[in-house]
C-alpha cells in the first residue's frame, strides 16, 4: 500500500523517517544557518570516527582540514544566503578530516529545508577513498603501458637500424639487383610507419597485463622467423659475387622478399585493427556485381596458393548487383581464403560460394585443412589467439576479429563449423542494401 504525505506526518510516519536517517548507508549531517552540527545520523558518525551525539553543536568546519577553514565559512555563509540542490558527483571532491585528524577524500551532496521558520542545510556525504585509490591505481598502470610502449619502440628502432644496415651491405654486392634493392626498401619504410602506428594503438590499451603477454608471445616468434631469415640470406647473398652464382642470388633475394612481405602483412594486421578502433574506417558504400569482386580476388590469389591448390568460386546466377561497400567485403574474402590456404595442405581445394537468402547475401568459404579444436573454438575471435594446433603455422592471431569488426561496419554476421583434422567453414552474411 502506498505510503501517504498523511501517514509521514503521524507518529509513526516519524518513527519510519527517524529509522530511515539513522539507518542510512550514506553519512547524513543537517547543519543550521550558524554551520552548527543539529543532526547527524550512525553512518556519518562512523565516517569522521565519531561516538555518538559527540558532533551535535560543533561547526561543520570541525570535519575539514584546518588549512581549508578560511574559505569554507565564506562558502558556507554564501550557500545559507543562496541555497540550491547539489546532487551527488556534481562539483567539487572535498577533505574531510577524522577526529583522529587524518584527511580524507568525500563526495558531499547537498541540500536544504525549511523547518519552524529556520533554514536547515542537508548534506549527504560520502567517503570516496577506496574510489581514489582505484583511480590511483588505474592512472599508475597507465604510466607503465606508456614506460612499456616506449621501450618497445627503442627495441623497433635497433631492429630497424640493423635491417637499414643490412641493406646497404646488399646494395654494394648485388649492383644488377637494383629492382629487387627498391622494392626491400620500400618495405622497410612501410615496417617502420606500421610499427609506428602499432605503438599509437598500444599506448590506447588499459587492459595492460593481458595485452602484454599476449602480444610480446606472438612478436617474439612472428618478428624473429622473418628477421632470421632476411639477416642469414642477406649475408649468404653477399658470399655470390660471380656472376654464375646469379641463381644462388636469386634463390636468397626471394627468400628476403617472401620475408618481408610477411612482415608486412603481420603490420598490415595490427594497422587494421588501429584504424578499425579508432573510427578511422567508415562505410563508403555503392553499388557493384559479385562477378568483379571475386574476379579481383581471384587475380589477389593467382600466386598466392599452394602447390597443386585450388581455389573454386561459384556465385548464384540470381545475384546480380549488391549495395554495400566493396573494399571493406573484398578485405573479408581475401582474410578467410587466405586463412583456408595457409592451414591447409598441398593439394587441397578451397571453395567460395555465394548465394542468396532472402534480402541477404551469404558467402561460404570452406577448407580441408587442419580445423579448429572444439575447446578453443570459443575463443575464435578474440585477438591475438592461436589454437593450439596452429602454433606452428605463421600468423597475428588478429585476423578474424579483423573480419568481425568489418562485418559490424556493413550489417553484417559470421557463423563457422569446424573439426579438427578435417577443415573449417565460414560464412558471412550481409544485406544486399543498406
């Protein structure tokens, strides 16, 4: 039943009150126009370590430090003159000081009545300080990350400097190899401006100790396999100086390229997922055929597959022009064929199949290759996860919480099935408008 502005007013509408104050989780003192402490409840009390009654009659001041006395009683008389309701969290934290006199951060709410002709200031206070220590904290592991990005970024500029090193040694040796020189450097610089970026997207992450783990697990093997491999073909490289060991030359110079491009593509990785977390992507969208897209996927993979590899596109007839964003979709199709290539076998056929259901379109990309275990599989699209059957194969981890998030750009979903030892299937789903 509900309760009356009657009932309050009666006897026991002012026991249930009095219980109400006295009983209050939040400390509770009603000052009088003077500062002087009229009413204070357990909770308040038990804040500034108070017995009971002891406060009545004293001046509010008495609860703040000494140093701030001068200019609270002008506050307090200007609030009295003027007075107005003052939530919880809005406006200044305050010291409170303990009988003990040790300070302390409060909160303070507060408001005001009138009773039997006289002015009465409510406040409603609370003490904050488990509240300031988590921030405290929070603002300490802050100041780590930033400690720890900066030192990643010395250690970045010594690799960089000894691959930069490394490349003026083959410029020397392999003069006739000038193109192959470029395109090395080339990549050079654009490690050097993703690494860079990395850097800004880490400086951003506050879950510290999970992140670092994880990312200097996955750096140490992605960064040093590659690496390994530029800095020993670049010194066998400089041993061919006869003109009849060019094939020998030509065998490294590869090996050099293939490295860097998946160093490059690891950078490509992590500059995805900055921009994708910034807001940096945004939909551009415009009509286009299904036909075009997957013939320019397919030109993406005509060097990209294994030895005897198949790669089989098949897309409804019905499908004829889509309206979403074909840049952002092409960047999903090239991630999910490129991950059914790299986890399977020589020999084995990847398919890509698209078709229409209802007012979507669906896109099924599926592999024979080694699967994903069922105990892992819910930890598909969390970053920087491997399955424990893929640690040997070469990869980020990022690169389906990359197609998560691009899917969340157009509208769209992903489902999978998979077993292990026995392939792996993807399917996107996306409206065939916006």
């Amino acid at each position: 039943m509900p309760i009356s502005s009657e009932y309050l007013t009666s006897s026991n509408g002012l026991q249930l009150l009095n219980k109400i104050f006295l009983g209050a989780g939040e400390g509770i003192i009603i000052v009088d126009s003077e500062g002087k402490i009229r009413l204070i409840n357990k909770r308040a009390e038990e804040i500034f370590e108070y017995e009971q009654n002891e406060l009545i009659g004293r001046v509010i001041e008495d609860l703040i430090p000494q140093k701030y006395h001068k200019q609270h009683v002008p506050h307090r008389t200007k609030y009295i003159a003027h007075p107005v309701t003052r939530p919880m969290g809005i406006g200044r934290h305050l010291t409170g000081q303990r009988k003990s006199g040790s300070e302390f951060p409060v909160e303070v709410s507060l408001s005001y009545v009138m009773h039997e002709d006289e002015k009465l200031v409510v406040a409603f206070i609370s003490d904050i300080t488990r509240r300031k220590e988590q921030e405290d904290a929070l603002k300490q592991s802050e100041e780590k990350l930033k400690q720890y990005t900066s030192e990643l970024e010395s250690k970045v500029q010594e690799r960089t400097q000894e691959l930069e090193h490394l490349n003026l040694g083959l410029k020397s040796q392999i003069r006739e190899r000038k193109l192959a020189e470029a395109a090395l450097q080339s990549s050079l610089e654009e490690l050097k401006k993703a690494e860079k970026e990395i850097l800004n997207a880490l400086e951003k992450e506050k879950e510290l100790n999970e992140m670092k783990s994880r990312f200097i697990s996955m750096a140490s093997h992605e960064f040093r396999t590659p690496l390994t491999t530029i800095h020993s073909s670049a010194n066998l490289v400089a041993k061919y100086t006869e003109a009849e060991q060019q094939t020998n030359r030509d065998k490294h110079v590869n090996r050099i390229k293939s490295a860097v491009n998946n160093l490059t593509n690891i950078l490509n990785d992590f500059l995805s997922l900055e921009k994708l977390e910034s807001g940096a992507i945004t939909m551009k969208v415009e009509p286009f055929k299904m036909t075009s897209l997957f013939r320019e996927v397919e030109e993406v993979f005509e060097q990209g597959l294994k030895k005897d590899q198949q790669l089989k596109i098949t897309i409804e007839e019905e499908i004829t022009e889509v309206v979403s964003d074909p840049h952002i979709l092409k960047n999903i199709i090239i991630n999910l064929i490129s991950n059914a290539i790299k986890y399977s076998d020589e020999g084995k056929t990847i398919t890509a199949t698209t078709s229409r259901v209802n007012d979507h379109i669906q896109i099924a990309i599926k592999d024979e290759g080694i699967g994903i275990p069922l105990d892992e599989q819910k930890n598909l699209f969390q970053r920087f996860f491997r399955a424990d059957n893929a640690s040997n194969i070469q990869g980020t981890g990022l690169g389906l919480n990359i197609v998560k998030r691009y899917l969340d750009l157009i509208n769209g979903s992903i489902t999978f099935t998979s077993k292990e030892n026995q392939g792996s299937e993807f399917v996107i789903s996306f409206p065939i408008k916006p």
